[in-house]
C-alpha cells in the first residue's frame, strides 16, 4: 500500500454530491479521487428511492444538461415516472421518479468504474495536509502562512491534492437516534465521520448542527393493498435525461393511506420518548419534511396525515413509508404503524431513526462553493445546510467543476438566479444562511418561466460544452434538436392555418396555432399529420408550444434580468469597509460584515439589508472604484 500518492482533486464521499464532483472534475480533465468510508456504498440512495420533485425535477435537469450522471441513473434504475404539477403552467411542472434503490447504486458504481481520470481510495479523511504559500497562491493563503496541500488518512496514508471537496452528507461527527438509544453513524449500519469535523472546526469556519430522519421500512407482503389507493406512473412518461427519447421499461405503483386520529394518540402518548422533545437532539429539522412527531405537535387539529408507500424495487419485499419519519423507539413504531389504514399487519424490517450530523454555515463559503478563508477547499451538498439528492448533486458538480476550472488558471462558473435553479441554490446558501436545511422549491426561482425543466439543455448545455463537461454525443443531440426545433419554428411560421378563415386579409398560420392556448401541438398534429417525423418527440413539442406561449411574459422577465444586472455584475472587494458607511443602520451593518458579500445585488438580498441601505453601500462602492481608478492603468517596471 502506497502512503504517499498525488493527485488534482480529492472528493471526501461517495453519495450524490460526491458523484457528480468527481465526474465533473474527472471529465475536465482532472485526476480525481473519491476517498470513501465504503466503496461499496457509493451511490447509495440513503432516504426515500426517488429522484426529483418540485424544484428538485429542475435541479436534476440542470445537471444533466452539463453532463451530470443524476439524470442518466434515474432513468437507468427507475421504475415509476411522474410529471408534478400538470394541471398548472408549464414554468412549475417537475418530473420525479421512483427507483430500484439497488439499481440505482449499482449503475452509479458502474460510472465511477468507468469514468477516466477517476480513482476510488477506500478510507477515513482525519485531517487535512498543509504547505507554505507560494507566490502564485491566493492572498488569504500568504495571510494564513499556509495553504491546504492534501489529506490525511486515518491509516497515515497522505493523499497530495491542490484541491479537496468534502461531500460529507450526514456523517460529519454524526449520531444516530431512536428513542433513547444513540449511537455514533452517518447512516444505517455504517459509522460516521468525527475526527474531520475537528480539523473542519480547527479552521475557524462557523458550524453547527443539523438534523433529519427517515421512515421505517415495511414488509411489502405485510400490507393489505385492497385498503390502499394506488398511484400508477404516467401513460407515457418523460425521460429525465436528455439523452433519452423514451422509456420502454414497465413501471409499478406507489400506494397512498392515511394515518389515522388513533395514530396520533400513540404518538402523543410517546412524546416523552422522542429524542427532539426529551432534549437529546440540538440539531434543526427539516421545516419541509417534518418528523411524525413534529406533525402531530404541530398540526393537532389534523385528523390524518397522507403516507405513501414507495416500492425499493420491483424485486424488492420492502416499502418506503414516505410519510412517517420518525425517531421513536422501535416497539413504539411498530405500535403506531399497525394503526394505520392498510398496516394493520405489517412488519417493520427496519425501525426509523434520526440523525444528527454538523455542517459548515454556508456564508463561509463564495458563490464558488471555495471557502473564502481557505482557498482549494470546497464544500457541496448537506454540509452546506441542505437536504436532498439533487441539491447535494448540483453543489457537487459546480464544485467539481469550479475546481477544475482552478487548477486551469480561469475563473470559476457562477451561475446567475436567472439562469438556472443551481444558480437561485448557491446564491440563496451564501446570502441567507439557513438556520435549517435547505430545501429547493420552484417558488424559491423569481424568474421561473426562464428555468423551466424542458429547456435546461438550452440554458446550460452549450456553457457545458465550452468549459469541458459535456461529452460529444449530449453535444451533438442538442445541436440536433436545437436545428429541429429552428427548422419546425420556420416551416410553421410559412404555413397557413386551414382550420382558420382569413381575417382581415391575412390568415393565420401554423405557429399562431400552436401560440393559442388549450390547443397545443396536439390540435396541430391534426392539422399537420407529418410534423411527428419533423425530428420532435412529444416533449420538443412541448418546449416549442411553452416558448411560444409564454413569449410575452418571458420577455418582460429578460427585461427584469437586464435591469437587475448591473448590481450582480458590480462585486464587492474583499477589504471593503462597511463600518466606514455613514448612515447605515446597525442591522444593515451587522449583516454585511457577517457575510461579506461578492456583489452589491448579493448585499440587496440580505435579510436586514433595506433598499435605502442598498443605495448607501452602491454610493460608497462608486466613491472606492473611483479612488482605484488612477492605479489600474499599465504599471511601468525600471
């Protein structure tokens, strides 16, 4: 076994963020690798086996579109596809899929196998490796006296790296509960990560503690289906990844049932048991996927909460209770459970259970995901405060890729708020530091209709090409449905409706047809029987029919991007002194100073921060460019 070994990046985890980090790293050309607690595990889906949802079907889309794996997997291992939201607008549809959890972590160890430039290194990160600055090296670096060089294994084992990414999940220092019994783990059946938690808070960045929980697993042939609602998938359902056109493989449903007013009496009867309420647990929850128990406490007027039933597997005896987190002892569990609708019988094969892990406040972090203290350190995913696969998976490839980028010599990628929901995830962490985790939610996007989950490609597929992490066969399946799309645009645009007499002298055509709402290409293709072999699937149609609906209220957003960049193309130096502002209210004050922000439209979206506490920061910032402007001119060396 070597001791000493040398690469460009070393990603810390193997879950979703660590996945697309090192993929994204790796197919820039970076020598990568993965340092792991268990290769085996990579991959695992260690909640509910789904991907996407609202906001999340977005995230994932996004991903793919630059070359991520996400996508790819969901399709490969899912056995349920579902469009979210089809009775509203197009801008808030999301797709989700129910997957073969074992499927899914097979198919991602298959990619890390496979992925050139890319190494797994089985062991525990204990610390971190340092060397002197060199010239070249960030001035926080030379401010420090030292810059971060690597890792250090708990085996003595050093990994040499000028960049490391720590994709921790929930197993930084983390502990695991039911009812009173805790024990250190970052998941079911595996240990957890605590010497590196020390060596993080050894740096001086500010962290603290989260929790969240999962559900017991039932007994597939426990429970009585004909006292359960069924939720089949789509007729015809929709790829994530947008290097598929369709899905032949069968799918199986997910089951609905309620917990019942009995449910909530064993519950509450048990409260003094539950590890939150007896005061084991410091960590924040989750607001958006509450605990039983937090249910229960919190909405006491409800007589029932809606459980679904999520097959692992089509070959798998297990179901997924989404639904009922919860951390309450086993027999407890196994009580509540069988006061369910159509549970009445069922076996619990794996109890519930809380976990508590530590994250990094995300303010210490730049729009990067680098921290800003300590430059080649990167952080992604739930130790930046958010919850989910697909959050973990974006922050993973930006972070891949901002390291990548590093390594060349350029500037980081930042995506915008509007041109991207990975863009609205990392701007949302730097400048609000969640006091809990982060979930996504189309609703947290202002500019909405310009991140729809269809045109992900469009937005992002071309900047994935030019930074070197889109490959040549998504290249080329976008550039032929980009021309299919121009091409059908045109062709639509030159012929008239025969359906509609003319007025007024001009008569309308083929593309005012497919503008008219509640007729859609549907309408058109019984009007144009040959626009299916134009090189269109159904869901190219659909993007087509959305651009051209939506066109008006698509261009007043681009207006408001315009209007709005200025501020978010005007960064704030690093040194910048908010306590020499006059006038600035102390709330103000205290809410740049703790943050730092990048730029002056960052500094707007501080909470704390006024309009009028705006325009006083962007009248200094103009009085500090103009006293630098005599020193940016050529210097002349004697």
């Amino acid at each position: 076994m070597e001791t000493e070994q040398s690469f460009d990046v070393l990603v810390v985890g193997g879950g979703h963020g660590g996945l697309e980090a090192a993929a994204a790293a790796a197919r820039m050309g970076a020598q990568v690798a993965m340092v792991t607690l268990e290769p085996e595990a990579i991959g695992r889906m260690s909640c509910n086996p789904a991907i996407g949802g609202l906001g999340k079907g977005q995230l994932t889309r996004e991903i793919d579109a630059l070359g991520g794996w996400m996508a790819l997997l969901a399709d490969e291992a899912g056995i349920q596809f579902r469009m979210l939201n089809t009775s509203k607008g197009r801008a808030v549809q999301s797709p989700r899929a129910q997957c073969h959890r074992l499927m899914y972590e097979r198919a991602a160890q298959a990619r890390v196998e496979a992925q050139k430039g890319l190494q797994v290194v089985a062991g525990e990160a204990v610390d971190f490796l340092w060397r002197k600055p060199k010239p070249s090296d960030p001035e926080s670096s030379h401010r420090v006296g030292r810059r971060l060089a690597g890792l250090l294994l708990a085996d003595g084992r050093r990994l040499h790296a000028e960049a490391v990414i720590l994709t921790t999940g929930t197993f930084l220092e983390g502990v695991l509960h039911t009812g009173d019994r805790q024990r250190p783990g970052g998941r079911h059946g595996e240990r957890g990560a605590a010497p590196l938690g020390r060596a993080l808070r050894a740096l001086d960045l500010a962290t603290g503690r989260l929790k969240t929980g999962t559900p017991p697993r039932i007994a597939a042939d426990s429970v009585d289906y004909d006292a359960l609602q069924e939720q089949p998938g789509d007729r015809n359902p929709v790829p994530f990844s947008f290097l598929n056109r369709e899905l032949q493989r069968p799918q199986i449903s997910c089951w609905l049932t309620r917990t019942s007013p009995e449910t909530h009496r064993i519950v509450r009867q048990n409260l003094h048991l539950a590890p939150m309420y007896a005061g084991r647990i410091e960590g924040v929850g989750p607001r958006y996927c509450p605990s039983l128990e937090d249910k229960v406490v919190r909405f006491a007027d409800r007589s029932g909460h809606t459980v679904f039933l999520e097959p692992e597997g089509h070959d798998s005896d297990l179901l997924y209770a989404n639904g009922i987190s919860t951390s309450l002892p086993e027999e407890v569990q196994e009580e509540f459970v069988r006061t369910i609708p159509g549970m009445e019988r069922a076996r619990l094969r794996q109890p519930g259970y809380a976990v508590e892990y530590t994250f990094v406040r995300p303010r210490s972090l730049r729009r990067s995901l680098e921290a800003k203290a300590w430059p080649g350190l990167y952080l992604a995913g739930q130790i930046c405060g958010t919850s989910g696969y697909e959050e973990a998976a974006g922050q993973g490839l930006l972070a891949g890729t901002n390291a990548a980028l590093a390594l060349q010599g350029k500037e980081p990628l930042v995506l915008g708020r509007h041109q991207a929901y990975l863009g609205v995830l990392v701007d949302d962490l730097v400048v609000s530091d969640p006091q809990e985790p982060y979930r996504m939610f189309t609703s947290r996007a202002e500019y909405r209709l310009l991140l729809r989950h269809d045109n992900a490609d469009a937005r992002l597929t071309p900047l994935g090409r030019e930074l070197g992490l889109v490959g040549a066969q998504r290249w080329q399946r976008w550039q032929e449905k980009s021309q299919a799309l121009e091409q059908a645009k045109n062709r639509l645009s030159a012929m008239r409706d025969p359906s509609s007499p003319a007025s007024g002298g001009k008569q309308r055509t083929l593309l005012d047809l497919l503008r008219q709402p509640q007729q859609g290409w549907k309408r058109l293709l019984q009007v144009l029987p040959d626009g299916a072999n134009w090189g269109l699937d159904r869901e190219d149609w659909a993007t087509l029919e959305a651009d051209l609906q939506y066109e008006g209220y698509i261009r007043r957003q681009e207006e408001q991007v315009l209007r709005s960049r200025d501020r978010e193309q005007s960064p704030l130096p690093e040194d910048f002194d908010f306590q020499k502002i006059a006038g600035l209210r102390n709330e103000a004050r205290e809410a740049l100073e703790q943050f730092q922000p990048e730029s002056l439209g960052a500094a707007g979206r501080l909470a704390g921060v006024s309009p009028a506490d705006l325009a006083l920061v962007e009248i200094a910032l103009r009085r500090w460019e103009q006293r630098q402007e005599p020193s940016q001119g050529p210097q002349v060396l004697s």
